[in-house]
C-alpha cells in the first residue's frame, strides 16, 4: 500500500543533511528522491559515498583525475564540483588542460576502431591500435599528467563511451606499465555515476575476454574472477 510521502521536516531534515556532507549544495533530483523515495534516496546516497568521496585504490587527485575525464569526454554539464576537488586535491588549470585533450582524444577513438577492423590488413606495417596507444603519449608529454594517470583517465572514458575497442587498448596499455589492477577497476567503476551500470558490465566483460584470451597476464585474485565460468546475460535453462 502507497504510505505517502514523508512529511515536510523529514524532507527538509534530509536535505540539509545532504547539503551539508555535499560541501553547500543540493541537486533538484535530490529533492524529487527525499519527497517521494526515501529509501532509494538512502541507497543513492551510499552508493554516492562509495564512489565519490571514500578513497579506495585512487588517491584523492587520481580519483578527480578520472572523473574530469569522464565528465568531459560525455559533454555532462553536471559535476562541476569535481572540477573544485580536482583544483583543491592539487591541480592546475595546465593539468586541467591536459586532461581535456584527452578527453577529446577519447571521443575520436572510434576511429582508430574502424581503422583496426576494416583497413588494418592493408596496412601491415602500420599497428593501428599501437598508434592509438601512442596519440596519448604526445598529448600529455611535457605535462604534469603520468602516463599511468592518462591511461586510467582513458579508461574511465572509455568505460562512459561504451566503446570496448578502445577500452581493450586502454587496459593492455595499462597492465604494460604495471598500473595496479584495483585501480583501474576503480577508473571504470566511475562511469556508473553518469552512465549507470550497463556500460560498465560491458566494460567488465571485455576486461574478461582480454583475460581469457590470454592478452593479459593478471594477478591471482583477478585470475581467479576469469576463470569462474558461465559469467554473461542471462540464458534460460542454464
């Protein structure tokens, strides 16, 4: 049975209380979730905290790293707040600047997809996602970005854009020089804020056939998640 919405003080009670731990500010939908879905709201919120503001395997600037990737790579005009934490965890506009061109390196990667599946075999002297690889390269060199900073930016990006070419790219130039496995799960899970989840079971899935296929060499933990079998959608009678 519908029990109603929640009265007025509980709304405005859960409010502030978001104000507060968001640093001054409320989202419209914040509101619609307090009003009428309390315990989706709850849900939200801690699924919030997990992602955002608990450290896990990112440090604090590598976290916003990430997420300025993402935001920009997907055109989102929400989340400017992260643009504040990626200056106050100890970035520059310069950096800011690099992780932008990166962004927009990330939204031109179809491209190199088409070029690896339709004209690689008339160009065998030409790695076509080696190339991809190394466009990276020259757009953070000089800057204060890392290349393993830039690959776990990709990756986020990558993860939002749903594009499991690149994603592959991004993840074997990532295990070549040694970034943390737990990281880059953490760069990929970011996209579930903006995009939600499915691009990330698609972005998991194409980390479980790089591993399968033995492109990779991964840790005993991460062995272990490839070699659980009957992992994919749903097939009646399986």
């Amino acid at each position: 049975m519908d029990a109603g919405p929640p009265d007025a003080a509980a709304v405005r009670a859960r409010l502030e209380a978001i104000r507060a731990e968001r640093g001054g500010y409320v989202l419209p939908h914040h509101g619609a979730m307090a009003a009428a879905l309390p315990e989706l709201h709850a849900a939200y919120e801690a699924m919030y905290r997990a992602l955002t503001l608990e450290d896990r395997h990112l440090d604090p600037h590598g976290k916003e790293v990430v997420w300025l990737a993402i935001l920009v790579t997907c055109e989102e005009p929400v989340g400017t707040h992260h643009l504040h934490r990626f200056m106050t965890t100890g970035g520059s506009e310069t950096e800011a600047a690099a992780v932008f061109r990166l962004a927009a390196w990330a939204a031109g990667a179809r491209r190199y997809g088409t070029l690896a599946r339709h004209w690689q075999q008339h160009l065998p002297g030409l790695d076509v996602a080696g190339e991809y690889v190394a466009g990276a390269r020259a757009l953070i060199a000089g800057t204060a970005l890392d290349e393993a900073a830039a690959r776990l930016a990709l990756i986020g990006a990558q993860t939002a854009l749903d594009n499991g070419w690149a994603l592959a790219a991004e993840i074997e130039a990532a295990y070549a020089i040694g970034v943390p496995e737990p990281r880059i799960a953490e760069a990929m899970s970011l996209a579930i804020w903006p995009r939600g989840v499915n691009p990330f079971v698609r972005a998991a899935e194409v980390w479980l056939g790089l591993m399968r296929g033995g492109r990779l060499r991964p840790s005993a933990a991460f062995a272990a998640w490839a070699a659980v079998p009957g992992q994919g959608a749903f097939t009646p009678g399986r």
